[in-house]
C-alpha cells in the first residue's frame, strides 16, 4: 500500500491547509512535489511488521527518506507564502530559491534553522 498524506501528522495538516488555499499556486505546486515524493513510497512499516526482517527494514527506510524530503518541500513552501513565525529572513522569499536553500541543508542545519520557528497552518490545526 503506497504512502499517503494521512501517514504523517505534518502531511496531514499541510494536505487540509493546501484543501483551502487551492488557488494558490505555489501551495499546489508543493502538494504536487510532496505527492510525487510519497505515492511510490510504500506505507511506514508498523512495529508488528518488523518480524519480516530486510523488506520491513527497507520499507521504513525509503518512507523515512521520502518523509524527510517532503519536510523540506514543506519549509519551503511555507517560507515563500508567508507561513512561517517567526520569519527566517527579513523578506519573503521566492519559491525556488527556498526550495534550492532546504534541500541543500544537512540535516542537523536544518533542525538548527527551524528550531526557533513554527509552520503557521500547523499551528492552526492545534487551534
């Protein structure tokens, strides 16, 4: 069974954020990038499925990958819209360019960037 937004909490609350903004260009091309990223992922493996050995192992992984992908398709794209509190910069930024500057983050630089700042729909979704 392929990966899907409901698989993940943050998917989950960008999928119902992107819902209600889909005349926003930039919010659909992210949903496009993300569902392009998870659909040939298989599902994340649950720990009853761990008794299979190498397949569940490898299964955990690619969804790990492709999780850790999407996450940084995600800061992107709340960046260039306007969705991140406090903002990363002092201006907004253009799509790719952010899309350029997270992907190229190692991921400790990418913890220590978004450490001190929050997805706004993801906080709306808490509300």
């Amino acid at each position: 069974m392929p990966m899907n937004f409901r698989d993940v909490p943050n998917l989950l609350k960008f999928e119902h954020y992107a819902r209600g903004h889909a005349e926003d260009p930039i919010i659909m091309d992210c949903y496009q990038r993300i569902r392009a990223v998870i659909e040939p992922v298989p599902k994340p493996p649950s720990v009853l499925d761990f008794g299979g050995g190498g397949t569940a192992i490898a299964s955990l992984r690619a969804s790990c990958e492709a999780v850790e992908k999407s996450t940084r398709l995600l800061w992107a794209c709340a960046c260039a819209t306007d969705n991140v509190a406090p903002r990363l910069w002092d201006y907004l930024p253009d799509y790719d360019s952010s899309i350029d500057y997270f992907c190229g983050l190692n991921d400790l630089e990418l913890m220590a960037v978004t450490k001190l700042h929050k997805i706004t729909w993801e906080e709306a979704e808490r509300a």
